[in-house]
C-alpha cells in the first residue's frame, strides 16, 4: 500500500520519492496543506476502493498512521 500511496502524495507535492516513507509527517515533512491532503484522500478512496472519513484521516500525521487506518476500512 505505501508504494501504491506514495504515487498520490508525488502528485501532490514536489518532494523526492524517498522522501515519502512511513514515518514522514504530511504537513511539516512532505509540505501538505489541508486542501491538497483532502484532495489526496478523495483521490485514496477511488484508487484503494474504500470510504475515508475525513475527521478521522485527518487525525493521521504520518503515512503509516494513514496506511494503518485506511487498512482497517477494507
């Protein structure tokens, strides 16, 4: 799932690949606003075929912590 996420958050965000690992925080790390995350997650949704709630995405700080909780909506 990481690799299938990092696609959508290199859309996002001019970052270098590497930089996109589980423990990088969106906003301080890898430069995400608030738009650009929701963005993300709608686009998430369709690729992972799953419902995201935003709140509760938006509580996640890093990639794992999104990775783990779009897991448990499989």
């Amino acid at each position: 799932m990481l690799e299938q996420l990092k696609g959508l958050i290199l859309n996002y965000v001019e970052i270098d690949e590497s930089d996109v690992t589980e423990s990088a925080r969106f906003s301080e790390d890898l430069g995400f606003n608030s738009y650009d995350f929701m963005c993300m997650l709608g686009e998430a949704e369709d690729e992972f075929d799953i419902e995201i709630d935003e709140a509760e995405a938006g509580k996640c700080k890093t990639v794992g912590e999104l990775i783990s909780y779009m897991e448990e909506q499989k």
